[in-house]
C-alpha cells in the first residue's frame, strides 16, 4: 500500500483512492495517456497492465549503459516490467508485455537499492518505472543511496509524474524516439510523443541543470538524452537531433544510439527486419557533429543480442 503520512500530498493532484472491502484501488493518470485506470496492488486495467507495487524483472549491476552511467563498477540497475508505451521493436519485449517479474513492497525495492550499493556499483539506474513512480518515490523517502539515482525511460513521461521525483532524481536518462508523431503512433502506440518528450525533457532539466561529472568521469547530475537509430528512419533520427539542439543545445548531453536489434514483431517488418547500416548510421552521425552536441555514439557491433539481459530477479536479488 503506498499512502501513508509520508506521501499523501505526492498523491492529490494525480490520482484519487477509494477504499472497497479493504482493497485500495487507484484511479490512474501518471501516463500522458490520462486514462483514469483502476489499479489494485496487483492488478490493473490500464495500458501498463500492472497494479501498483512495482513489479522488478532484474536488479543488479549493468554494465551496458554510457561510460559515465557504467563507469568501471556498473551502474545498478533495476529494471521494472509493464510499460506506458508498445514498440514494435521492444528488446525487452518479454518483461514489458509479459510482466515477468517479482512484486515489491517500496521497502523491498529500498533493500534493492542497498544490495546494489553494497557492490559498489555507480549509482542507481532505475529503469523504466514511470508507471510505478508513486512507489519509487516512497522507496527512496526510506532509503536513500549514497550513490546518484539515475531515472532512465523512454521520454513518454509526464511532467506531472516527473513533480513526483523532484529532489530524489540526480541523473534523468531519457529516450527522445520520433519527431514524427505519426510514426510514435504507427511503432509505439504513443500518440503525441514529441510534445510530450520534450516537456518532460524540460521539465528534467529544471530539476538537475546541466551535465556535471566528477574527476573520473562519472555523470553526478543531469540529463542525457538517448536517440535510437531505426534502419529506414534516418529523416526521423536528423529531425530529433535539429529539436534537441534547437530546445536544448549544452543543456544535455545526447547519447546516440546504433544498437538496433530487429525483435518481435519487427522481425516481419519490411523496414525493420534489419540492424541499420553503416552508410545509415555515418549520415545520422555527420548531423550530429554538424550540431555540434555532446554526448556519445556507440560501435555499430552494438547492435546484437548478447547485451539483452537475462531476466531473472531470483538470480540477482540475493
């Protein structure tokens, strides 16, 4: 259950509870979607398909992140099932539709936060958890690492969650996927993805500031903004990047991305069904170093199977 004297306030412009035969229901709007969904602790009817406690498939160190986010220890990652978008293409398709994974109570997910700590990882990467915020920010109101708290998702986040984290986040990782609405519709069932994207970009940034690392070159504060190439998209990717440098610019660093790995229902798909090319992937490149914005490109060996994570908390949260 997540009211309590501690929380009550995060809870009263975004959701109202009713108390039936002792089963505390919430009536949801923490997606852009607004859809006042009934969610149970276990159970809901909304596009995320979850109930309240947060559901984690993983939770351990990661290595797959920025070099600022993994560093040389690994960034602990917890990586939560159910999701507020449906991209075609999703990697971690089997925990994001599926809801494999394991319930936690907000005090179960603070001991998660200390068994990471323990392994001296970098900091706290919790990933995608929009759907379960309310939970998060009471797990952090009764532990709070010593470490960064990294919010990596997929930008489809809004601004009024976002309130919800203001003070608990240092690290906001976000996705910016389309600046075609049409195609955040078409792939991730997301409609007005852009806008939406860039309020809450702003809304992150207001919260961190700009990018600040420490000696080592590990990020302290602020915001990366992640942008994934998709083959056959590149007119896609360039418009981000121009949104990015046009609303943005040195307020963030940009990560992109060429890991691109054809999943799902992808695999049928006469433009998806591919990893992208290098001649794709050089000319969304040239536009980013045009821009002149900062951040990160990866290897196009990226683009493989091996660095989708086996999903099985039974393993990691010992």
């Amino acid at each position: 259950m997540f009211v309590n004297t501690g929380t009550n306030t995060i809870f009263h412009f975004l959701m109202k509870c009713v108390i039936l035969s002792a089963v505390i229901i919430m009536i949801c709007n923490l997606c852009p979607r607004k859809c006042g969904a009934l969610r149970t602790e276990h159970t809901g009817n909304g596009f995320c398909g979850m109930g309240t406690l947060p559901v984690a498939a993983r939770i351990a160190p990661h290595f797959g992140e920025e070099p600022c986010i993994s560093g040389t220890r690994g960034s602990g990652a917890v990586f939560f099932s159910g999701c507020t978008m449906r991209c075609v293409y999703c990697q971690n398709r089997e925990i994001s539709v599926t809801g494999k994974g394991v319930a936690l109570t907000p005090r179960g997910l603070a001991e998660g936060y200390k068994m990471l700590e323990d392994k001296g990882v970098h900091n706290i990467n919790l990933v995608t958890a929009d759907h379960f915020a309310p939970a998060v920010a009471e797990s952090l109101s009764i532990y709070r690492p010593k470490v960064p708290i990294v919010y990596n998702c997929s930008g489809y986040t809004a601004p009024e969650t976002l309130h919800i984290l203001d003070g608990l986040v240092d690290i906001y990782l976000p996705d910016f996927k389309y600046a075609d609405d049409r195609l955040a519709v078409k792939l991730s069932h997301a409609p007005g993805y852009s806008e939406v994207a860039r309020a809450a970009i702003k809304e992150m940034i207001f919260q961190t500031g700009t990018p600040e690392l420490d000696s080592d070159g590990i990020m302290k504060r602020g915001v990366i903004v992640r942008h994934l190439i998709l083959p056959a998209h590149t007119k896609n990717s360039i418009e981000v990047l121009n949104i990015l440098k046009r609303e943005f610019d040195n307020q963030i660093l940009v990560s992109l991305m060429c890991q691109y790995v054809p999943c799902g229902d992808a695999k049928k798909d006469p433009k998806l069904g591919r990893t992208i090319t290098r001649r794709e992937y050089d000319k969304v490149k040239r536009e980013l170093f045009a821009l002149e914005l900062d951040g990160f490109t990866q290897d196009l060996s990226s683009a493989s199977e091996e660095y989708i994570p086996e999903w099985d908390l039974g393993t990691d949260f010992e």
